[in-house]
C-alpha cells in the first residue's frame, strides 16, 4: 500500500491507539526473536541454512517492511503541524523515507538471490550496513546537534537537554565502531556466498592495541549512552512520579539499570563463561534479554505520561513515538 493512502487512512482514522499499538507489538516482538538469533546464531548455523532457517529469515523481513511503512505514516502525520515551523523535519523525514525503502529493495535483492541462485553477495550486505548505520550515525548526530544548539542558545541551562545530546554523542561513538567492525567482517568473508560455504572469522584488519583501544572505546560508549539515557528518562518523567507512585518508579528504574549494565561487571571478573556452547547460549540469551526489559520498561513510563496529556496535542503524540521508540530499537542491545 502507498505511503500516501496509509497517510490518509491514518489521519481519518487519527491513528486509533489500538492499532498502533498492534503494529508496534508484532515489531518489537519480531525484532526480539530476530536479535536473540543473531545473538547465538555462531552457535546454530545448520539451523539458520535450513529450509526452516530461510523461510524465517524471509519472514522477519516482511515483517519489517509492512511495519516500517505504518509507522512512517505515522510519524508523517504527526509531523505535519510542525513542518510548517521547520522545513527541516520535513526533509529528514522524505530521506529517511527514501533510505527506508532503498533497504528494503536492497534486503530484498539479497532473498531473490538465495532463492534462485542459492548464493548472495556479501558486497550487497556491506553497503546495507553501511547505509543502516550511516542513517544511525547521521540522525543522531543531527540530535546531538539540535540539542547543543537548543542549551547554547537558553539563556537558564537545562541539564536534561545536555545530557541527552551528550548521550547522543555517545551513541555516534557505538554506531562508528559498530559500523567499522562489522563491515570489516564482512569483507574479510567471500565475494560471493553459496550454499555450503562456511563463515571465516578473522583478526580485524587493524593492529591488536587499536583493537584493544576500539573495544574498550565501544564498551565505554555503550555504558556512557545508556546510562545518559537513563537520566535523561529519569529526569523527564521525574514530574510525574507521584502519580505513578515514587517507591514503585525507583525501583522500577533501579532494577531495569542493574539488568542492564550487571553484564559488564560480570564479564570482566570471569563470572559469565562462553566456553561451552551450552552454557554460553544461556547466558547471551539471559542477559540479552535485558535489553527487551528496558525498552518495554522505557515505553511504558512514556507512554503513560502520554495517556496523561491532552487527546490531540502534539506533545502527546510525540510521547507515543519515544514510547514505541523505546520497546522497538532499546531492546537491541547497543553493541
């Protein structure tokens, strides 16, 4: 369906909450099971080049696809009463949108190759990547930009707004790293893989002390632009704790900072074990896991702020989007 008729079909209907609601469910739930295989798939690569194995592949990304346009439609319709303020908004959106569907013809590229010709191109998988990253790192660059500009030009400096473009800057810092390693690893692999080949897997094409220094970089990054977004989260919300009930929000909020970031403490003094593959399958999919509590937990303090607000503001409908934000793109664990 056009983008344009599910624009209009949204704004009759004025994005009925329910079916909102549906559409980011069966998101968030596919993007799980789809992190939690990429999170073990090292560990089942018979499974994943089954039949079973492609079909699933090929599911999770229509997934996306029909998804992807709902919720751009979405966004589209909630924009409309500030593009008129800022022009600015409305061409991020028209590229996002564009790169939108240039990935989803690219990703599907790849599927018609492994169905007809069992084989596909790992070229095709980098320029995905870097694409899918690139948009990562230059939207939240934007962000990060905005928000600098936004405390610099206040003449009463809010700390919230500092934080989050320090958090933003941080998530940058992930995405370039995340980008290099992963593309790098995919050029260190064959042109062209057919059915059969097996993955190779090795050393980065840098020195082992620059490897040492991007890894403890990715690592520092990663704490830094949770545990930003976290006080940020906090310090948003803060007003509304009474209603929401405070011992209940602390502890809410505490619980879901010590899932999160218990993984790295326990890594580096030995505790968590990768070894054995059984015991490494259990522990990546139990502390991966921590990624789904928090951008469930994140979504919903959002989005009962947002249930608080006036029906047909703006302010609420953007909640809405860092609500569904949240539950959809947090559970993947920043890596």
């Amino acid at each position: 369906m056009p983008l344009s008729l599910l624009s209009a079909t949204f704004s009759v209907s004025r994005f009925e909450g329910r079916k909102l609601l549906v559409i980011i469910t069966i998101l968030a739930v596919t993007l799980t099971v789809e992190s939690q295989i990429g999170y073990i798939a090292d560990f089942i690569p018979e499974q994943l080049s089954s039949s079973q194995g492609i079909a699933g592949f090929i599911g999770i990304r229509a997934i996306f696809t029909i998804t992807r346009y709902y919720i751009l439609a979405f966004i589209k319709f909630n924009n409309r009463a500030s593009t008129s303020r800022a022009r600015f908004v409305y061409y991020v959106h028209n590229a996002v949108t564009v790169i939108q569907y240039l990935l989803a013809g690219m990703i599907a590229f790849v599927i018609l190759q492994i169905l007809l010709a069992q084989q596909y191109d790992t070229v095709m998988l980098s320029v995905v990547l870097s694409i899918s990253y690139g948009l990562w790192i230059v939207t939240l660059s934007l962000l990060a930009i905005a928000f600098l500009s936004w405390y610099g030009l206040r003449k009463e400096k809010n700390l919230m707004v500092l934080i989050l473009a320090t958090s933003m800057i941080a998530y940058v810092v992930n995405g370039a790293i995340g980008l290099y390693f992963n593309v790098d690893l995919l050029m260190q692999q064959k042109p062209v893989i057919r059915d059969g080949d097996v993955a190779v897997f090795t050393e980065p094409s840098i020195s082992a002390e620059l490897e040492d220094i991007m890894n403890i970089a990715n690592t520092i990054a990663s704490g830094v632009a949770y545990v930003l977004t976290w006080i940020g989260t906090v310090m948003l919300l803060r007003p509304y704790t009474k209603s929401f009930g405070r011992i209940k929000f602390w502890l809410i909020m505490a619980t879901v900072m010590v899932y999160y970031l218990i993984t790295f403490p326990l890594e580096l003094v030995g505790i968590l074990s990768y070894e054995d593959p059984e015991t490494a399958i259990r522990n990546i999919l139990i502390f991966s896991l921590a990624g789904v509590f928090t951008g469930v937990i994140f979504g919903a303090a959002f989005l009962s702020v947002a249930r608080t607000l006036r029906m047909d503001g703006s302010v609420r409908n953007h909640m809405i989007i860092a609500a569904y934000g949240f539950s959809s793109v947090l559970h993947r664990r920043i890596s």
